[in-house]
C-alpha cells in the first residue's frame, strides 16, 4: 500500500521541502512505497525552489531538494492524501480552516512523529536561519513517521 503525505509549512520553501526531502531518502533507504508532495499555506513563493540556504545546508547531508517547487495548498489535497503533515501549529489551523468536510486525509503536526523532541512546533529556519535544525528534526520526525507507517 503507498501511503500518500502532504508536508505543509507556510511558504513552502523552507520547513516542508526539507521534510519532503529528507522523508523520501529516508524511505527510498528502507525500500518503502510512499508518494511525498509538500506545500505552503501561503501563496508568495510558488513556482519557486527551496530557499538556497536550506537547499545548501540539506545537500550537506546528502539531501537534494533542487528539484522542489513551492506550491499552494489546495482543497484537493485533503482528498488526494493519507495524512497531512503541518510544520507548525498555525499551519495546523490554517489547515483545519480551509479542510472540507468530506475529506479523508488525517492532519497532524509532523513533530507529533517525534515525541521525544521536546518541541510540537518546527521553528521556522526562514527567520532563525538555524537551517541544520530543521534538518535535525526532519531526522527524527522522519523515522519516527516511517517507523509507525511500517508497523
């Protein structure tokens, strides 16, 4: 069964391509069939690639993510996906008010994955420039959601 995930941040270009990214390598690791798209609440950066200071510091780690493109959440994404991942808990309920009601996808927030964290929130590297964070936390969150889709 491939297990389909929205990523959402707020502009998509920082937050949730990173987990995008990160997800898909982690998965393709342990040969799991997932389908992996992402988007922004907002709209002020689609069309555009990841943020080059988050795309640098992700290809350090082996994670190439230049091949992204922001988009726009759109009502369809609650019908096309399992589970919709929100960054951060403002994400959570942007999500929640714009969800229709016949949808069949599950929001979450992506830390819910890593309890063991200490955070709910991914804070956002766009204004805390902490780039390897953010990466840091996709890590954990990443397996974490692997770990109970594979169950």
């Amino acid at each position: 069964m491939t297990h389909r995930i929205l990523f959402v941040c707020l502009g998509n270009i920082c937050r949730s391509p990173s987990a995008e990214g990160v997800v898909h390598y982690l998965a393709q690791a342990r040969g799991m069939d997932v389908a992996l798209d992402s988007a922004g609440t907002g709209a002020w950066h689609v069309g555009e690639p990841p943020y080059g200071p988050m795309q640098t510091a992700a290809q350090r780690r082996g994670y190439d993510l230049s091949g992204l493109r922001a988009r726009q959440v759109k009502p369809k994404d609650f019908h096309d996906f399992d589970l919709i991942l929100a960054m951060d808990s403002d994400n959570l309920t942007d999500l929640r008010a714009i969800q229709p009601k016949d949808c069949r996808a599950e929001l979450r927030l992506f830390l819910d994955y890593a309890p063991d964290c200490g955070l709910t929130d991914v804070p956002d590297p766009y204004y805390t420039r902490r780039f390897d964070e953010t990466l840091d936390l996709a890590e954990q969150a990443g397996r974490g959601l692997l770990d109970q889709l594979s169950r």
